[in-house]
C-alpha cells in the first residue's frame, strides 16, 4: 500500500510538471510550530519543486501558497487568519491557489471558520494526508472544485517522499509520528494521531543517504522521539546505537523526549558514543507535583530531579535544556515557587518558557481556577529574570575551553564572521575564513555574549 501510494502520487506529480512546464510558476510556503513542521515542509517544497515550482519568499509573486499550521498556541491560529486577509489580493492578482495543512485542519472548529470565513481557500488538508498533495494539486487544477482532504484516523507512514532540504549540513529525520501521553494541555495526540514508529532499515537507509549527500549532522525527530520503537528489543537506544555507526555523520541530536520514557540505556548510549551531542533537551512543564499530575505528565518532581541527577552524574559536561509552562489552571504561589526550584536546582542551559494558552478539545480547556493573564505575565517575568542570570553564569564555564564547533554558515548579524554549534549547542561567532564552513573544528572560547559565545580558531579536526 505505502509503495502503492507514493507511486500514484509521482504519476500525479509527472502529470502536474506536463500542465506547468511551459510556465514560470513560483511557491511561497509559511511554516509554524515545531521541527515536525519543518520536517513536512521540507516534504511539501519536494512534491512542489518537482511539479515546476519554484520558490519564493515574496508571497505577492506566488502562483501557489501554502500555509503548514500549527495549534500548540492559540497566537498561531491569529497568525493564520491574519495571513488569509493578506492572500485574498494574490488570488485575485496571480491566479494563486491556496492550499493551507497542517495539524490545525485537524481541528473541526479550524475547518469550519475556515468554510465560513475564507471561501477563498482552494485545498485542506491534514496531517495524515499530506503525501497526498498532488492529487489534491491536479483535482483542484483539473476541476476548480475546491479540495477538502482529512483523515480522523490515524495515517500510515509513507516513504519515499520526495525532501527539498535549505540547509546542506543539518537534516532533520522524523523517526516517529504522533503521540500516546495525552497531556491535559495539548492538542497533538487529536491532531498527529497516536504513536506510530517507521522501521530502522528506513531511517537508517535515509541518514546513509544523507551521510552520502555530505550531510554532517542529523536531527532524530519525534513527538515523544524516546518512546520510539522500532521492533522488538528495538527501542531508541539501539537506533542511537545504529546511526552513530554511519560513516560521515559527525553529530546526533534529538527532540523531543518525554522524561517518563528516558531509561538507562538511552543515558548510556548518550555517554558512551561521542557522536552523539551531549545536549539533552528534558521538558519539566512544571515543577510542582500537583500540576504535573493535573499535566497528565506521569512523574513527579522528586521523579524529575532524580532523573535530571542521573543523567548529570552518567554523563559529564552534559547540557540540559527543558520546557516550561507558566500559568496551567490552578497554579498557586506554591506550586510556581516549585518550578524555581527545580530551575535553581538543575540550572539548565536553557529554558522555553511558555505562558500557559488554553487549546479548544483539550482536558485542560475545560479547567476552573483558570489564571488571570496578569498573573501569568507575572510569573513569567521572574521566570525570565532567573533564567537569563543562570545562562550568565553557565556561560562564564565556557571562557577559556576548548570546544568542537560545526561550523554552519556566516552569522546572521555579521557577514564577515563564521558561526556553528557546540556539542552543548551553543552558538558559537569566529572570524575565519568561509572554507570552514561545514568543518568540525576546535575553537578557544574568548567571550560570553548571553545568547551566544566568541572564539578563536584553533585548528581542524576533520573534512
């Protein structure tokens, strides 16, 4: 079936490319949300790029424009509909279709404004039938009817998609899809579907093929990416395990991991393998046991501590960053006064904070004793404020270190400097010159800058 259905949407791609040949066709695409997102718009710019598109960042140019939404927060949804006032000129002005995906057509209430509001919009579809764009592309080019395709069941895994990646040395490589937790504040579970894990010799086949593209870094993607579970005895420690063995690859990162699911092999793995970055990304929600119960998060902050320590303890110079929430229904002084702590206590790396927002179909909507904005801007504020001292203080552990550092590019605020990451995923600014760029090299770092460190090239360590 899988293979059965990518060949059918090649032939649909083949048949679009005949229609737009002759014509100079440009796509605009917006991206919200999470890596996942990225990691399906890089699926969506493939099928387009083959049809005879091309991209754009000008959407007053575009021929096609396709929004891939996200519904974590409620400003992506005044994102979306502010954007669907700015598109109406284009349709009008380029003939342009409208195609908007993404896990908030999952959402009836989504779908529904959308019929009412904006009669304009061409194609909708979901999460699980994103490999059916083409399709959608040609019923729509050959019959002008507009196109609505959702799937509430959960979608199959479907290999074999054509990627166009931005970035020539960091791929991101989804490896699981959905999720089984149910936190009482999100909406992904309804909207990904449940847990569904693609097969090793896949992933791994498609990190070899990046490795031969001279890819140096991978991104193992999954909405809870420790529960994967690829066979039998074949969990997310043995994948690990497999893609450090891939010749070329240079780094391996993850996210997102559900601490309740951060077993002691996957610690061990992480320790033992130098490949593999030692960046942990473990998200807390809250520090407070009591609304982490509420969060449906299924440990405590005892649990979260112990854990936090072991993997602290099992692998040295390990950088944790996390997630927090500030805000959820109920939240007292005391149980705010809790997630200080556990920041006080582990001080992370860094830390994405979020105001809590109230999603529509989620447990955690329908809440009393939901907190006044005031409040959580409040809380949020002195939050930051620790944070931002603690970043302060762990960066000064940097000043005079050695660090490998894959350089990625030119720095964003300086043409005339080179940046990268660290192992810890620090940014890291150098002057140098740009044949570094795609190099692991070893740089003496000389300054903290908050947000980001200076260094001095020391030499090379490899191609």
């Amino acid at each position: 079936m899988n293979s059965n259905e990518v060949e059918m949407q090649k032939e649909y791609i083949k048949k679009i490319y005949e229609i737009n040949k002759a014509k100079n066709l440009k796509y605009y695409i917006l991206t919200m949300g999470c890596s996942l997102n990225e990691n399906d718009s890089e699926k969506i710019c493939g099928m387009l790029e083959e049809m005879n598109y091309t991209r754009t960042d000008n959407m007053d140019e575009a021929n096609f424009i396709v929004f891939n939404t996200c519904c974590i927060r409620e400003n992506a949804e005044d994102k979306l509909f502010g954007k669907l006032g700015e598109v109406k000129k284009f349709k009008k002005q380029n003939n342009a279709i409208i195609a908007i995906g993404g896990c908030m057509m999952q959402e009836k209430h989504i779908i529904k404004k959308l019929k009412e509001s904006y009669p304009y919009v061409d194609i909708l579809f979901g999460t699980h039938t994103l490999h059916k764009l083409p399709e959608d592309i040609y019923n729509k080019l050959s019959t002008s009817q507009k196109i609505e395709d959702i799937l509430d069941i959960d979608g199959e895994i479907i290999e074999g998609l054509p990627i166009k990646r931005e970035d020539k040395l960091k791929a991101q490589v989804t490896i699981m899809y959905g999720c089984n937790n149910f936190c009482s504040y999100c909406i992904v579970p309804y909207v990904r579907g449940r847990e569904r894990s693609r097969k090793p010799e896949d992933i791994l086949k498609e990190i070899k093929g990046l490795a031969s593209e001279g890819y140096k870094e991978v991104m193992l993607l999954g909405q809870n990416v420790n529960s994967y579970k690829g066979a039998e005895n074949y969990g997310f420690a043995e994948l690990l395990s497999d893609v450090q063995k891939i010749d070329g690859i240079e780094r391996i990162r993850f996210i997102s991991p559900h601490p309740k699911d951060f077993t002691d092999d996957v610690i061990d793995v992480i320790a033992k393998y130098e490949k593999i970055c030692k960046s942990v990304h473990l998200p807390l929600q809250s520090g407070s046991s009591k609304i982490l119960k509420e969060m449906n998060r299924k440990y405590t902050k005892e649990q979260f501590l112990n854990l936090a320590y072991k993997i602290k303890e099992k692998i040295p110079n390990v950088a944790l960053t996390t997630d927090i929430i500030v805000g959820f229904p109920g939240e007292t002084e005391e149980d705010f006064a809790d997630t200080l702590d556990v920041v006080e206590k582990l001080k992370f790396e860094q830390v994405f904070m979020f105001i809590y927002s109230r999603r529509v179909g989620t447990v955690a909507d329908t809440m009393e004793n939901q907190i006044p904005e005031e409040i959580k801007h409040k809380r949020f504020d002195k939050l930051k404020a620790l944070v931002e001292s603690q970043i302060e203080e762990n960066n000064k552990k940097y000043i005079g270190t050695i660090q490998k550092v894959l350089i990625d590019g030119t720095s964003k605020t300086n043409e005339n400097t080179l940046s990268g990451r660290t192992d810890s995923n620090k940014v890291v600014v150098i002057e140098a010159d740009k044949s570094y760029i795609g190099k692991l090299v070893e740089v003496k770092i000389t300054e903290d800058c908050l947000w980001y460190l200076k260094g001095k090239l020391a030499n090379a360590l490899r191609k």
